[in-house]
C-alpha cells in the first residue's frame, strides 16, 4: 500500500476530526496497517476552523504531520481557501458545492459531492454529516473497507443512532464511488 497523507478540514461542529478519528481506528484495529491522527482546533470549538491529519500506511509512521496531502477534504470556503495549495499534485480534493466554491484550479483532481444535500433528502438529520463525507472518502479512495468503518462505529455511536450512521455511510460510499468512474 502507497502511503495516504490526508487532511481533513472544516469549522467545528461538522464532525470533521471524529471523522478522522473513525478512520484511523479502523485502518488500525481492523485492517492491520498503521495510522496516526492528530488535529487543531480554531478558536472557537463550535464554528471554529478544525484539521486533522490522517496518515495511513503498512510500515511506521515516523511524522505525524502532513505536510502535502494526497487527500484533501475541505467542508467550509474557510478551509479550502486555507489549505488548496498544499494539496500534493495529482492529489484528490474533495468538497461540497453547498459550503464550498471552487475558485481556484488546482494540480488535483477535483470532487464535488453534495454530501449535506444528500443527508438532508434521504435522512433528515445534518449530524451525520461527517459520516457521508467519511463514506465519500472511502469510496473514492478504498483505504479500508466499509465494514472496518460501521465496527469502529458500534463502539462509538448510541445503539439508536446506529442505522442513521450505517445509512449516512452508505449515502457517502455510493457518491464517492459513483464520482470515482
């Protein structure tokens, strides 16, 4: 496996860094490979800009920091304009045109996915969000598998809000996997 440096971003609230969390644990527990995880936050915890770093590999991880990322998810115009130019050419941005406006073009390839609209139509509720992006992430990327993510989920989530998580996931995979053919 090459390698996979990603940063997640967005404004606080969006579940951006429990995304990454999520991520990370399943590539560890669940696919045997190595991950480290570390995140910021802005001023404010709530509407405050967040990152957190992803590093997903089969050998040790010696930085925990990503410099150049091969992913790079901005989920507010605040964290695309902050963090387009680090993307690692040939990289992979992800946004979503109802919170972001591409205005620059980037050496990347460039996803649009109406992640928030689509939670919103097919399940109602804007907190699981960070879940459809996730799931967007892992279709377009295929660094772990589905299953490895909903484990890490039943050890997180509230038993009822279990199937709504599942859902949202599976809402992100199908975009994700649709934009990457």
């Amino acid at each position: 496996m090459e390698r996979c440096r990603m940063v997640f971003s967005g404004s606080g609230g969006q579940g951006v860094i429990t995304a990454a969390i999520i991520l990370s644990e399943a590539a560890v527990l669940y696919e045997g490979l190595e991950a480290v995880q570390t995140q910021a936050y802005g001023a404010a915890a709530r509407g405050g800009a967040t990152r957190s770093d992803v590093i997903i590999a089969d050998t040790p991880i010696n930085f925990p920091k990503v410099i150049q990322p091969n992913v790079l998810v901005c989920l507010t115009q605040e964290a695309y304009n902050t963090f387009y130019a680090i993307i690692r050419p040939g990289g992979l941005l992800v946004t979503d045109p109802r919170f972001v406006s591409l205005q620059v073009k980037v050496d990347a390839i460039q996803r649009e996915l109406p992640m928030y609209q689509t939670v919103m139509e097919k399940i109602g509720k804007p907190i699981v969000f960070n879940i459809c992006m996730l799931g967007a992430v892992v279709g377009l990327t295929d660094l772990v598998r589905p299953e490895a993510i909903m484990k890490v989920l039943e050890t997180r989530i509230p038993r009822g809000f279990l199937e709504m998580n599942r859902q949202a996931l599976d809402l992100g995979l199908e975009l994700g996997q649709n934009a990457s053919k």
